[in-house]
C-alpha cells in the first residue's frame, strides 16, 4: 500500500513537468500584432466616414469599437468610406395564421479604403451579414425583434469588414 502510493504521486509528478513543459514550447500571438499589419499603420490608424442611416451607425459605431477599441487617434492613416444597405424580408407564412411568423433581415455594406496621405482608394469590397428573427401577434414586440436582428446583423458585417480591412492592411 505504502508502495502504490509513493509510485501513484512520483507519476503525479513526473506527468505534472511533463504537461508544464509541452505547455511552455506553445506560443500564444495576437492576430493583429506585429505580424506585418503594424507597416501599413495598424488598424488603430484607420477611421470610419459617417453614414446615413440607423443601421449604417450600428455598422460604424461596431467597426469603430473593433479597430481601436472606441478610442480616438489623431494620427489616422486610412479611412473607411461604408456604403450600407439593409432590407428585411418576411417569411415563413402560415396558411392558419394571418401574419407572418418570422424574418430575416439582411444588411450589406460597401467599403472603400482610402490611403489619406495620398487620397486614393487602395482597397475594396463588398460584405454581408443575415440575421433571423420570429415574429408574433404584438406590433411592439416584432419591432423589437426587427431592431435586435438588424444589430446582429450589424454588429457581424463589422466583424467581416474589419478582418476584410486587416487584410487588405497586410498586403499593402
């Protein structure tokens, strides 16, 4: 007995510097560190056009928080000019029920990236985003539902954007 206990803790401790050591040859980076995007000014550097509409501020406002975390810079180096669109389709109808019962919301957006120093587009593209939602009887809770998914909708076409922009940033 005293035996098996002394070789169950001496294995304890040979398998616990095992897993210590495989752990410390792992390498945790950032995406966006210092891996070539910091050359073309990083994605702190790049600022977002006003837009238009509700949804186009959701798209911004989203983009703004990702690429620098809501602070302001003054040493922009690009700027995104965002283009967006957004439609939202009924679906789903019941022949039993009068309204439909559900819908899904689809927002695009258009960018082009703008190099300030010398006033050209150095980059374009196009993204999109589909949000779903369920509708019911209540007026003010398919608006609701309506805005929550045109904000999911936002918030992920933000996301698509701004990997699009790191991207075209790695490249420059």
């Amino acid at each position: 007995m005293w035996l098996l206990n002394k070789i169950i803790k001496s294995s304890r401790m040979v398998i616990s510097i095992l897993t210590v050591s495989v752990l410390s040859a792992c390498q945790f980076q950032p995406l966006h560190g210092d891996n070539g995007i910091s050359k073309a000014g990083g994605l702190e550097q790049v600022g977002v056009a006003s837009v238009d509409s509700r949804v186009g501020q959701q798209v911004r406002n989203n983009l703004l928080f990702l690429l620098n975390g809501g602070r302001a810079t003054d040493q922009k180096t690009h700027e995104a000019k965002l283009r967006v669109t957004f439609r939202n389709v009924l679906s789903a109808s019941l022949p039993s029920v009068e309204d439909s019962t559900g819908g899904t919301v689809t927002v695009e957006v258009s960018y082009e990236l703008i190099d300030l120093k010398t006033a050209e587009t150095v980059a374009t593209g196009k993204r999109n985003a589909i949000a779903s939602y369920d509708r019911t009887g209540q007026v003010l809770a398919n608006n609701r539902a309506t805005r929550d998914a045109e904000n999911r909708a936002a918030k992920e076409a933000a996301e698509a954007i701004r990997l699009a922009i790191a991207s075209d940033l790695s490249r420059l």
